[in-house]
C-alpha cells in the first residue's frame, strides 16, 4: 500500500516552538496536529514528533505520513508505540574513527561531539566526521555512531552544534551542513561564500526566528583574522541567508571572539566582545543588545564561549588562552552571575586549551579540546576538567585518530 498523502492538509510551522525546518517534515507535538478526513491518525513522539495513520499493512497498525522526512512512508514499530524498527541508516563507508560506522543510529543523551577534519590526499577523498559519546552520570564518555552524512560530509569541519529535536549543524570549510543525527542524512547544505579564501566558519549556533518560530542555523564567519566579524543566518540549502555585519550590521564590536546561543534556545545569542573578556548578548533580529557579564580576566584573553540549559542552570564556560585555563560560571536567573576561575590542570599540562564545554553531568567541569605542541593532525586530547583542577584524559586522538585526522571543536547535545 503507498504511504497516505497530506495534501490538503495545511500546517504552518510557525504553530510549533522551535521547529527546524527541513524538506518534507512536519513537526508534530500533538495528535490533533495530524489530523486527516476520515483517517485515524496520531503524532509519534518517540522520533521526535511526526504524524503517522492507521494502516493495515504494518505490524503496529500504523503508518508515517510522507511528510515524516527520513521516517515518510515507513510503518511504526509495534514495540514501543512510536518508534521504527531501527531508524533509516545511511550507506556511506564505514567510519574509522570514534567507534562510528557511517550509519546514524541513536546516541542517548546527553551526549558529546567531536568534529574532526580529514586532511587526507588528495582532498577529493576527504570526509568530515562528528564522533559522538553518550555521558554517564559520572562524565564518561561511551561512543557512539559517528556522522559523517553518509560519506559526503565536507571534510574540513570547524564547528558543530546540536539542533533540538535531532539534528547535527556542520560549518565546514566549504559549506554549512544540516544532518539527522538519527538516520546519518544530510538534510541541506549551502556552500560557505568565496570558498578556498580566507572566508573561515569560527562557529555556529541555531537561533529561534521569532516570527515564524522556526530555528535557523547561524554562522560566525572570520575573513582572514582569528575572530568573527560575519554572521550568516541559513534556512535551507535554496534562500540566501541573511548575513549580518557584527561592527555595521549588529552595531556590537569590530569582530567576536566566539558566539554560543542563549539557553533554553531563544533569538539571542552571547557572544565575545572583541574576542575579550566582556561576554554580551545580541538578538541580530531585533538588533537588541544585552549586557551581561563585564569585563572579568583582566589581561588574559578569553577566545571562546559555550552555554548549556542543565535543569534550569545556564552552565557557561569561557576558555582563557592567557592562562591556558577556564572560566565558569552558572546562571540560575537572578542577574548577571559571579565568574569563577580561570581553573587550570593540576601539575601542569603540555597542551594548549582551544575549546571547552560544561559537562552537564557534573557542576563545575568541563569538557577540554587541548592541543598538543606537535606538527601531527592528530596530536590533540580531550580532557575533562574539574573545579578542583583535576585532569583526566579522555580521548587521546594520538592513538584514536589517523594521522591525518584533527579534532577542531566541541558541542554538546541535551535531552
């Protein structure tokens, strides 16, 4: 039997908070929102809210409608009311790296990415990859699948962020990459501007678009200095995104030391003022600007920013490149908190510290991509670091990764 249609049935996105937008997906948070003429029908939260109706043919009695993107026109898993029998896995290769085989697949959450580059010659052999680990209670890491779009992810990934309810953002060297982290498919793409030159990706967040309510897919850009002067706001792989200049267009700084969206995710990010030690807040469509925390470090240079929403705390880290340290701070939302540190590694480390996130599992420590003094790609560890100061090496890509893989950043993905 084919997958029943939902023409004729008109849903506007902007009815669900924060839904991402990709072809031929509908969120659903509602069984009402699935309704058809003389069709039962409900919304499967368990992939992440899509509509589904009654169909003989299938075990469980129902069928995804072929707006259910990577999940259209499959039946339902009988066994747990919502769920497939394994979610839609891609073909591409199987993957070396991480423990990942190129396939999706879930990952439970909270869990940790790693975008690696792959300098491999000649570069049209080169794949992206995303290693992901799920988190214990006690901040280990246990791997899971890695993405890498099924083989066709760039291969020069500088940044990656977690997009609810399933979703993996990519700025690569030579475009910006959407992936469903479930089914290892790349949902869009859009080619980076002037690519080969000295237009950079620095980081990327998702922002709400207040009007519709969609989440967009933001982009600091850096044109040749080590900080962000562009942002690029993406739809999907066919509009033009928007882009903003951070000194003319945002009215902020002449550049931003790095950017992490606002937790819970809202049209605000915070972001780095002049890559220094001021962290303020900018909504780039209303062209708001927010202080928030002042000044605080006083010579040291603080090169990035990372938030997390962890039980209503917004957990923030800053790495100190001065100090070869971090900074952390919560926010349970009675003003501008109190900045603690910078902490650094007990007994000294030989790496240097070039990103950080909180590890929402333990208040206080952080996750560190920290590099070594080597000419290798692949010299790089995480580490986790305590408020203590204590460091435990994590993954050590000397012995993980080819020698021709680099870890460039870190994002971490909620429940």
């Amino acid at each position: 039997m084919q997958p029943l249609s939902r023409a004729g049935l008109l849903v506007c996105c902007a009815s669900v908070a924060g839904c991402f937008s990709v072809p031929n997906e509908f969120i659903c948070q509602h069984d009402t929102e699935c309704a058809l003429a003389g069709v039962t029908t409900r919304c499967e939260l368990s992939t992440g809210g899509h509509c589904s109706a009654q169909q003989t043919d299938c075990p469980s009695g129902y069928r995804y409608l072929d707006n259910a993107g990577p999940y259209a026109g499959l039946c339902v898993d009988s066994g747990d009311g919502g769920a497939l029998d394994g979610p839609p896995a891609g073909d591409g290769p199987a993957s070396l790296d991480g423990g990942g085989d190129g396939g999706g697949g879930s990952c439970p959450r909270p869990y940790l990415m790693i975008a690696v580059e792959d300098q491999t010659t000649p570069q049209a052999n080169e794949i992206g990859r995303v290693l992901r680990f799920s988190l214990d209670a006690a901040g280990a890491l246990h791997s899971c699948t890695t993405l890498d779009g099924s083989g066709s992810l760039g291969g020069l990934p500088q940044a990656v962020t977690f997009v609810p309810p399933r979703f993996v953002a990519v700025a690569a060297r030579d475009a910006t990459y959407v992936l469903d982290a479930d089914s290892d498919q790349i949902q869009w793409s859009y080619p980076v501007p002037g690519i080969g030159g000295t237009t950079v990706a620095m980081d990327i967040v998702p922002l709400v678009e207040p009007t519709s309510g969609e989440t967009r897919i933001a982009v600091g850009f850096s044109n040749g200095s080590p900080t962000i002067d562009q942002l690029y706001l993406y739809r999907d792989a066919v509009t033009t995104p928007t882009i903003w200049d951070v000194n003319s267009g945002l009215g902020l700084a002449l550049s931003l030391g790095g950017i992490t969206q606002q937790q819970p995710p809202t049209s605000n990010f915070w972001a780095l003022n002049d890559g220094y030690q001021e962290s303020i807040g900018d909504n780039p469509f209303t062209k708001v600007k927010t202080p928030y925390i002042p000044a605080f470090g006083g010579s040291d240079q603080i090169t990035t920013i990372y938030e997390l929403d962890v039980s209503g705390v917004r957990r923030t880290v800053w790495v100190d490149s001065t100090a070869n340290g971090l900074f952390h701070a919560d926010d349970s939302g009675g003003g501008a908190p109190t900045v603690l540190g910078p902490t650094k590694c007990t007994g000294g480390v030989t790496c240097t510290f070039r990103h950080a996130v909180p590890d929402p599992t333990t208040d206080g420590a952080s996750f560190v991509l920290c590099a070594e003094p080597s000419s290798t790609f692949n010299d790089a560890k995480v580490e986790r670091l305590t408020s203590t100061g204590a460091c435990t090496v994590l993954y050590d890509g000397k012995s993980a990764l080819d020698v021709d893989k680099r870890m460039t950043h870190l994002a971490v993905a909620m429940p």
